[in-house]
C-alpha cells in the first residue's frame, strides 16, 4: 500500500484516545486526525480498516530488554535459579554467542516484542565474545526494517 494513503481505522472496540471514539486516520505513520463520535473523517480518500473487533492504543515501550537472552530463557541448568546461580549457569553458554545465534535472538525478541504491542526498545547488550562485533553491526537491520520499532545493541 503507498504510505501516503490515508488509513481511517475505523471504530474500534475500544481506543485510548479522548475525542477518538469512532477512531484515527493515519497517513506515512503518523495519526493526522481523531475521528469523534458521530462524525466521519474530514482527510479525503481514506481507505478503511474495520477496527470493530480490536482495541487501539499507543505502543508500547520497553526500556530494558537483553535479546540475546531469549536464546537461553528455557535453559534447564538456569530454571528456577536465584541471580547469581542463574548467571553461572548461563555466562559459559553466552560466551559461545556468534553473530547468527544473536541475529537469531534479536529476530525473535523483536518478533514477540511486536507481537505483544511493543513498538520501542532498548537492548541492553553486554556480552562479547570474540567475532560478535560483526552480530552486532548485522541486528541495525531491525532499526532500518522496523519502522517505528527500534533496536540498539
């Protein structure tokens, strides 16, 4: 779809948005109109998306994430462990991280973090084993794939 179409999403079951009942127009990303109770949409040729089933609110922001560690959240050396038990029994598995593991957990990271409404993050990356400065400078795809979603390692 060209991003300069108008998109009116069209009165959602629910919007966090005061004067928004019957929704929002979008253009290039960005809301350029609140449509009111009983009213259409003033922006000419929209095209409609019939929000009626889905709840509409600004995404969400998470400020602390490790996406490396979405490799490792069901290891069963680290389940169940206080912190510093937990980290000896990870620190030997992220020492082996290589560029396509890490690509591998920031995609799926991402993934459920967009999946979950999460439209801004950071990752508060600390792990760096030799040859995964090449892994890092391969996850800045996501910044420019992503749109409004953004990812710092």
């Amino acid at each position: 779809m060209d991003q300069t179409q108008a998109i009116w999403i069209r009165d959602p079951l629910s919007i966090l948005a005061d004067g928004a009942e019957r929704g929002v127009v979008v253009r290039g990303g960005k809301i350029v109109e609140l449509v009111p109770r009983g009213r259409e949409p003033a922006t000419a040729n929209t095209v409609v998306y019939d929000a009626q089933a889905h709840v509409v609110l600004p995404g969400l922001i998470n400020t602390h994430h490790h996406f490396y560690q979405t490799l490792t959240r069901a290891l069963p050396a680290a389940l169940d462990r206080e912190l510093f038990p937990w980290l000896q029994a990870l620190y030997p598995v992220w020492a082996r991280l290589t560029p396509k593991s890490l690509d591998l957990g920031v995609t799926v990271a991402m993934s459920e973090l967009l999946l979950s409404g999460c439209t801004t993050t950071t990752d508060h990356h600390y792990v760096f084993p030799a040859g995964l400065e090449d892994g890092l400078a391969s996850t800045s795809r996501w910044r420019r794939r992503s749109g409004s979603a953004s990812a710092r390692s």
